[in-house]
C-alpha cells in the first residue's frame, strides 16, 4: 500500500524580488522514484531545502511524513536521507570517522556502519583518509551517509553528476533497491539523460513552476515529438515529403502513430532499401520540448 | 505501511546535550587531526618558554617568586595571542561549513541548531584549554617545579583566567561567523574584533587618561570602561593578584578599583555568554 510521504501544496518561495518557487503543487508516494528535473536555478533545491524544513515556504504548505519540517516536527528527520549537492566532508578524517559522526547525529548504534560500507561497496576503504578517496568514492560516502537508519525518504541532490556511466547505474541499483523496500526516492537532476531509464516519475520544473509530471512514456505520448526516418535508396526513389542529404540518402519525419505504415510502406518493396534508421527523440529533445512549450 | 517501518530507526526525542557533545567530540577530532591543536599548543609553549626563560633571569633567586613573574609575563601574552588564536579557530565554525556544504547536510539531521552552537563552542573550547595549559604549563615547570604553593595558584588562576578569555572570543568569533555568509567575511570581522578590544580600544581610553589627566575622571566611569573590555577585565583579573600585583602597573590600579575577581569573571562570562546565545538566536531563524 502506498501512502503519501511528502506533499507539497500551494507553496511559493520568495527571496526577496526573486520568486524561486511558484504555486507548487506535489505529491510523493512511498516506493516511488521521483526525478526531479529541471535547469541549474530553476528551483529544484529550494523544494528540496523546504522539505527538509530547511527553508520556510512564503505562501503554502509542506509536509513530510506528516508533520510540519520546519516546526518541531523533529523526529521526521531522523527518518530521511538527505545528499546535498557537492558536500565535501574533512579530509583528513577516515571514511569510518565521517560516518560514526553522522550516525551518532541519528542516534544509531555503532554496528550499523559495517553494512553501510558494504552496502556501497567502500568495506575496504573505511579506514583510510577521505584525502585518499577518489570522485566516485566519496559520493558514494555520501550515499551510505543518507542511507543511515533505513530512511523513509531519500532525498539526493545530483547525486550523479561527474559519476562515470559505471558507477552511475551502481548508485541507482542501490536506490533502487531501497525504492523496493518502500522508501521514497527523490533524485533531482539537471538532465533528464542523467536518470535515464531508473525514474518512475519524471517532475519538471522551469523558472520555479511544475512544467510537466508524469512517468517518462507518458511524457512522450503527450509530447508525441517526430521520429526521424533516413534511408538509403537502391533504386528509383519518389522523393515526395522526403528530404535529401548530401550523402544521398533521404531523411524525413514523422508522428509516432504514422512510424509503423512508413515503414511497413518502405518495407513492402525491399529491393529499393539499402539501409534503414530510425532514430526515436531522445531525453534531451523530449526535455527541450517542453522547456520550449513553457516558453512559448 | 510497509514493514520498512519496523526497521527504520526509532525517532528518539532529540535532547541538546548529547548532540552538542557529539558536534564537540567532532570538533576536537578535526582540530587534532588537521595540527591545529599542535600549531597552537607549539606556538604557545614556545612564547611561553621564551619569555619565561629570559623573564626570570634578572630576578634571579632574590625578591618576588619567579614563577609569579612567569605568570605575569604570560598574562600580557595572552592579551594578545589568545584572543586572536580564539577567533581563528571560531570564525570558521558556521561560515566554514556553509562553505562546503556541511552545513545544510547537518541541519537536516535531527539536531537543534542551539547544539549546533554550543557543541562547536564547547570543542574548540577544549581545544583552547588544551593547547593553553599544556603550553603554559611546560614554560611554569621549565622554571622550576618546587615555587610554593601560593605562586603555583596564582598561575593556575592565570590560566583558568586566559581559557575564560579564550571563550569570550571563540563566542564573538562564533557570532561573526554566524551572521554572515561567506567565510572571509566573518574573518574580515575577526580581525577587526581583534584590533579593535585587544589593541584600539587601550589606545582610546589611555589617550582619555592623559588628556583628562587621570584624577578628574570618576572612579566608577574608569571602572564602567574597564568592564566593558573582556580583555581589561582579564587584565585587572590576573595582573592585580595577590602575589603578582606589585609586580605591574595595573596592579595599583586594582587596588583602588571596585570590580572584584568575583566580578571580573562574571564580566567575562557575560561576554561568553552574550555573543553565544545571540549567535544561537540568530541560527535558529536563520534560512539556508
């Protein structure tokens, strides 16, 4: 059974002239993963530093786990996990060092930081110095830090960026796991490329406002954006609607609904094909519609 | 609800002290680990040793013990060394962690901000007593170890008197770097602090002493510009004690004075605890 773990309803934030945030509605459920995308300063860390009760909303209501973040709803905290972005933690402490701290903080005993190394594949690397530890490493330091206690919610902050595709899928096999387990999961991100394929729900968010929600596919039938079609001809080609390259091949585009006629169209007659690409509208042309949209 | 609920942590009511220990345990951990507490402690002793060592050779074994004039020349040392070690320790603590990025990761945790604040005071406080008594204390016991009891007490007030100094400024130091946002800012204010309660504010009221003359100024308006200095309090206190007060100036000067020890330390404390909540208050409302 899933039950709303955050939920934010109405909330503007103010800075000053500057709105950061702009009558903002959401909810998150548990055992879901939530992408929050948007572009650097579109808002995304001011949602977050008000769920954390970090940051008081102007106008609106925020509630995590059904308490007030920013009143004495204390105890909440204890029960998320939280990576901010670019955290860089005292190098001259051991992994083990940095994580006691941040266990003690939680009120935890002391034997859950052996699986918390293990569970982010750093077990040999617990006793040396956070100076020794590469990139990688000390992001997923961070990672076992917001793992501590078994958070309900699990709030990272481009917890990928500068990771290489590797560890990348590493890090969000471990999320997911958790998400599994009925944590929620909220990765925000400022490209929908970053958390490609791991989301259950894509949120974006331009110039403070919710653009879009909604699982990726059905961001994609409502964008219902053209897939490019290019071949290249054997023989006689009728060249209407298409569109010829340099190379001599022939591109076009079309809706998606129309791919498969196209095809089956071009198909029926093999011999005239030599060589055939269809080329779907990738993350970044899905996120750059609707950026686009906002701004029309 | 899922049976995540059964293994998350159990919430504990979040209780002040506990945390803002852990928060000092970790203050203290860094400090050793990154030599400040050595850098300190060395530079210490070694001004101490240094002063201690030529301070006692014209006295020689005759006339006032030679510890007594060690702590003397200690205090004036201190006037000047720990107020300025206490604010480059202190004004790092907030702004620096805002910095990397610490700051935001430690206040989502369950922990009052007010820990916060009083655990980063209470570890580079122990850090400060640490690096001061050992400091001191091997210059006292490069002197001579068998001085007599009362010169051993009037040093040991000397010392509890220069950690208590120490904390008025890691508290103003803590101020700074609360109400400000970027650390260079709240070392701006450091140094500023420094100057102006260890060195400008002796220049002012000594240029009211001589052009007034001394004698016109009520004793109770001397002794309201003295208490309003943490480092004049600190100065009354330990350069007109028994034992070392005929030693100084000040000494003269404390006789007549109506600000007893009991009330230059409250001084002090006060200026300890001043800036401390106001830092806290100001942290607790604080956005980030």
């Amino acid at each position: 059974m899933t039950e709303t773990t955050v939920s934010l309803v109405g909330v503007t934030k103010r800075y000053g002239a500057i709105t950061a945030v702009r009558d903002l509605d959401l909810d998150l459920h548990s055992g879901e993963i939530i992408a929050l995308v948007g572009h650097n300063g579109a808002g995304k860390t001011t949602q977050i530093k008000m769920m954390l009760g970090l940051a008081r909303p102007t106008t609106g209501a925020v509630r995590l786990l059904g308490t007030d973040p920013t009143g004495d709803g204390f105890a909440a905290r204890a029960q998320i996990g939280y990576l901010p972005e670019s955290v860089s933690f005292h190098l001259a402490m051991t992994g083990r060092e940095t994580l006691a701290f941040y266990a003690r903080l939680k009120s935890l005993e002391a034997d859950c930081l052996d699986p918390a190394f293990a569970a982010v594949g750093l077990e040999s690397a617990a006793n040396r110095t956070l100076g020794t530890y590469s990139k990688g490493m000390r992001q997923r330091l961070g990672l076992a830090q917001a793992l501590l206690g078994r958070p309900r919610v699990l709030i990272l902050d481009e917890p990928t960026s500068g990771l290489d595709p590797a560890l990348r899928r590493e890090f969000y096999a471990i999320v997911a796991r958790r998400a599994a387990e009925g944590a929620t999961v909220l990765l925000a991100s400022h490209a929908l490329t970053e958390i490609e394929g791991c989301a259950d729900r894509v949120v974006v968010v331009n110039c403070g406002t919710k653009i879009a929600d909604g699982t990726l596919d059905a961001l994609r039938a409502t964008a219902s954006l053209p897939v490019h079609v290019r071949i290249r001809t054997a023989g006689e080609f009728e060249d209407t609607g298409w569109r010829r390259l340099p190379d001599g091949s022939f591109e076009t585009q079309v809706a998606p609904h129309d791919k498969l006629p196209l095809l089956a169209h071009l198909l029926a007659d093999p011999c005239m094909i030599a060589d055939l690409t269809v080329t779907e509208p990738t993350l970044d042309d899905l996120y750059a519609h609707y950026l686009q949209r906002e701004a029309a | 609800m899922s049976d995540l609920a059964e293994t998350a942590a159990v919430p504990r009511r979040g209780r002040p002290m506990p945390m803002a220990l852990t928060i000092a345990g970790r203050e203290i951990r860094e400090g050793f680990r990154n030599r400040w507490v050595l850098a300190t402690t060395l530079l210490l002793a070694a001004l101490a040793l240094t002063l201690a060592l030529l301070g006692s050779a014209p006295t020689g074994t005759v006339g006032a013990s030679r510890l007594d004039v060690v702590t003397v020349s200690l205090a004036s040392l201190t006037i000047f060394l720990v107020p300025l070690i206490a604010l480059l320790l202190s004004h790092d603590a907030i702004a620096g962690e805002a910095e990397r990025g610490t700051l935001l990761l430690l206040l989502a945790y369950p922990v009052r901000r007010t820990s916060v604040i009083l655990g980063k005071f209470l570890g580079q406080l122990a850090i400060l007593a640490f690096a001061t008594t050992l400091g001191y204390g091997v210059a006292a016991l490069a002197v001579g170890w068998n001085l007599g009891a009362a010169a051993w007490a009037a040093f040991a007030a000397m010392v509890g008197a220069s950690i208590l100094l120490g904390g008025v400024f890691l508290s103003l130091g803590l101020l700074a770097s609360t109400v400000v946002r970027q650390r260079s800012t709240a070392g701006g204010i450091a140094i500023g602090l420094w100057l102006f309660f260890v060195l400008l504010y002796d220049m002012a009221f000594l240029g009211l002493l001589v052009a007034t003359g001394g004698h016109s100024l009520p004793s109770l308006l001397i002794d309201m510009l003295l208490g309003l200095n943490p480092t004049d309090a600190y100065r009354l206190l330990t350069l007109g004690m028994a034992g070392t007060a005929d030693l100084t100036g000040i000494g003269a000067l404390a006789g007549q004075t109506a600000l007893t020890p009991p009330i230059l330390v409250s001084i002090l404390a006060a200026w300890t605890a001043g800036p401390l909540a106001l830092a806290a208050f100001v942290f607790s409302r604080r956005e980030l």
